[in-house]
C-alpha cells in the first residue's frame, strides 16, 4: 500500500537533513502507529542503515540481541564478527558512517537492550566518540516501550543534552484516515466511516486491512469477530510486548476505563488498590503507551490548571475489544459468533459516543480552525468537569475552549444516527449555567455532529457554531 499521511512529521525528519551536526532523534508511540513505516519512508531514497530487536520471549538474552545485530550487519555488506560486545558492533558500524550523509535507524530499542545493562551506556560512548562526529549523520532510535524509552534514554543522566529532537506519533488525523478507501471515498457516507474509526481509530496498521468495497459491518466482522483476524488477538499482543512488568495490572486499569473517564481515586474505589504510588505509575506508563490520556481540569478564573482531573481511554481499539471482542472469544474461536449490525451490540450507542469524541479530541485543531481560533490565543482547552458542592453545581464538558479574550467555547459532541434533536439546546444550556465562572466571561455553545441536525436546531439560532465533522474526511 502507499504511504499515506504523515507530511508534518516527514517535513520535520527532512528539517535535520539540512543540518551541519549530527542529530539523534527518538521516534516513541503506541504499537501499530506507523513509526517504522514512517522512517522506512523517510530513508527510502538516503543512504541508510537498519536494525531491529528481536521480539522478547522468555528464551531471549543479551548475547541472542547480540547476534542478530550482527547478522543483521552482514546482510548489509558488513563482515561478520563475533557478537561479544556491543563495543564491537558499534565500531564496526561507526567506521562505515564516517562521512557523507547517512541514517542509522535502530527499530524496537528496547528489545535490543533490555537483557544487558551496558547496552545503552555503550551506545552513549559510540555516540559521542564516533558517531555524532559526522555531521551528516542522523541516528533514529525507535520503540513501542514508550515508559522504557523515557526512563533509559530520555530521562536518563547518559544522554542528558545529547537528544536533538523527540518525535511522538499520534494517530492519523480523520483526513489521512479517510484515504485508505481510496476511490470509492466519494460515495461512502461520513456515518459508515466513523463506525469503522470507532474500532479502528486513527491506527494506519488497522486501516490498512479495511476494504472499500465492503460495508462497515462487513470490515468490522472480519477484523474483530473471525477466527484468526488481526483485531480479535491485537490486544494480548500489545499487552505482552510493550510492557515491563506484569501486563495484568496494566489489563485491569484499561478495564475500569473502558466504561468512561474516572478520577484516581474513583479508580483505588473500583480496584481496591492501596500503594497509590505503584498505581499512579502504571498509568504514567499507560499514557506514556498512548493507551490513555489525563485530562487536568481547570479555573475558569484565571486558567490555571487545577488539582481535579480524570483518566481517559483514549484509544478505541482497546475500548471495542473490552466491550465486545473479549466475551465472545470463544464464540469467535469456534466460528459460531454472528455478528451482523453495531447497533445490536447491548450499550453499542453509548460506547459509540465515547468513540466519536476521542476521534474529535485526537482532531481538535480542525475545531480551531473552524471556529477561527488562532492557537496562540488559546488560554487552556480539554474536556472540563467539575465537582458538585454546597457552592456549586457540578458539570461535564465533552470539550472546553478558554481564550485569552474570557470567552469559552463549550463544545458539546453528538454522534448519532439520527440528526441531533432540538432538547440539545436545553442539555447544553444546563450545562453552561453549570460552569463556576466569573461575570465577565461569556459562553459560546458549539454544537459537533456527523449525520445532521435537525431544522428546529438550527431555527432556534441558539449555537454560535454547529461543526459537520463529517467534512473532516472529504476530498
């Protein structure tokens, strides 16, 4: 398939080829998002040299990492050596990348390095005694162990000052997305392909095993309910590949989630966890994954960002497989799972809700733009929320705008198969009487959908703006 998307991050990689210093650039993100096939693509035409890690197991070990970096050498024209040490293979490759420009690009860094301690601490020397002494050279160190890669390289004190750039990769924005139906894009309603990104989300190794010419029901029975598909066994495989330690804590915090955003300590409720310090740090390393998001509430007073916040699962593969791949693997091992329609999944219109608003909240630049919000005048935005108390109501925002000119954009997200009915209006306006906020501070009420409003919305002339996200994803 041809690479699709990603122009602003080629354009950055492209940005260090115009340097006069050697560049080390840490590539990091969710499995499945791209990051290979990005830098594949980046060095398509260069002058180059790849490696990967082998994939973990309980028989993998240091010397086994070892030997197939040097295999992997000689496949590229190097001479075979005795992989002892990393000292050796590191010279080894140094001395052809001396001169002239060249990418080295190491893929999964931290299968490579995680069976030996002086892994790093040797790359770090071969660095700064070898590589960074070619201008021209740019060195890629790439993974999906996003908490590895910030602990052991990022934070670590041996590669303090040394890293020029960090690249996260985030999923596609709906406009990339929406090319993988190629031709027939023109004649598939906005509708179908939000139900598909509601599985799939933004995620290019999902969409590429989409079909144009099959409905969304038919894309989505065979990637998740059919023996064998890439979606009905993804979610083990991310769980046992990226994580370093016990992948069950991990499965349990995704779990409570799935159902919506929760505070920290609505989560020690539901899990009956008492080492708060070990359960904080699991879901650093969760965000760090790009599995889920913090989202920090607010003072509308002076914006700064407050003490509350909620735990999000931002990532709607994850969410589909908790609700209705897991209890019916054995349905779908056997083949005896009928899957027909969405709307037959129980709690289908809800779960779908929280699918359309990660896909806005991954794409809320577009929002910006509509609404003729340039980003420097942006005090704080993210969903809002706030407590009830004796002195206040309490509130949930699907998504807040704060500028600098005390104007607040309350957005309220709506997908449905129906256009929005016209009782939005008086949901949005509680809402709004909701919001603690000073005299002095107007509100704006925007209105987001997919499939249509209907005419009484708009003949009430009550939303300053009402978003058809769908033209997100048109020519």
């Amino acid at each position: 398939m041809s690479f699709i998307g990603r122009n602003k991050e080629l354009a950055l990689l492209e940005r260090y080829t115009k340097k006069n210093i050697a560049s080390l650039i840490v590539v990091k993100g969710r499995r499945r998002i791209g990051k290979s096939r990005l830098i594949e693509e980046f060095i398509r035409a260069r002058r180059s040299y790849c490696f990967a890690g082998l994939v973990p197991n309980e028989k993998t070990t240091a010397q086994s990492e070892r030997d197939e970096f040097a295999s992997q050498l000689a496949k590229q024209g190097f001479p075979r050596v005795k992989a002892d040490d990393w000292n050796e293979l590191f010279w080894l490759l140094a001395g052809k990348a001396e001169e002239e420009q060249v990418v080295i690009f190491f893929d999964e860094i931290s299968w490579m390095g995680a069976n030996d301690p002086n892994f790093l601490g040797k790359l770090k020397n071969a660095w700064d005694q070898h590589f960074k002494k070619n201008p021209n050279l740019i060195l890629i160190l790439c993974g999906s162990a996003s908490s590895w890669i910030e602990k052991n390289i990022l934070s670590s004190t041996g590669f303090l000052g040394r890293i020029t750039y960090t690249l996260t990769l985030d999923e596609l924005i709906l406009k990339s997305c929406a090319e993988f139906w190629g031709n027939k894009l023109s004649n598939i309603s906005a509708y179908e392909i939000f139900k598909v990104l509601s599985v799939t989300g933004g995620v290019p190794r999902y969409l590429e095993e989409i079909s144009p010419a099959l409905t969304a029901e038919e894309n989505i029975r065979n990637l998740c309910f059919a023996r064998g598909s890439i979606l009905a066994d993804e979610f083990d495989r991310i769980f046992s590949n990226i994580f370093l330690r016990n992948s069950n804590q991990y499965k349990t915090l995704v779990k409570a989630l799935a159902s919506g955003a929760k505070e920290f300590t609505e989560l020690e409720q539901s899990l009956g966890k008492t080492n708060s310090g070990r359960l904080l740090e699991y879901l650093e390393e969760l965000q760090q994954a790009g599995f889920i998001k913090r989202d920090y509430t607010w003072h509308i007073k002076d914006g700064q960002e407050g003490r509350l916040s909620k735990f999000r699962l931002s990532d709607n593969y994850l969410r589909f497989y908790l609700k209705y791949i897991e209890k019916n693997k054995l349905k779908i091992e056997r083949n005896s799972f009928d899957f027909r329609f969405l709307a037959s999944l129980s709690g289908w219109s809800s779960i779908m809700g929280l699918q359309f608003e990660n896909l806005v909240l991954n794409n809320r630049e577009y929002i910006w733009q509509t609404l003729g919000i340039k980003s420097e005048d942006i005090l704080v935005e993210n969903p809002f929320f706030q407590r009830k108390t004796t002195k206040q109501k309490g509130c949930q925002i699907d998504y807040l705008i704060q500028t600098k000119l005390s104007t607040l954009y309350v957005c309220e997200i709506k997908f449905a198969r129906e256009p929005v009915p016209l009782k939005v209006i008086s949901e949005v306006q509680a809402k709004i009487e909701s919001i603690k906020k000073p005299k002095h501070v107007s509100s704006r009420p925007i209105l987001i959908h997919v499939n249509g409003v209907d005419d009484s919305v708009y003949d009430a002339d009550y939303f300053a703006e009402i978003i058809d996200f769908s033209q997100t994803i048109e020519k």
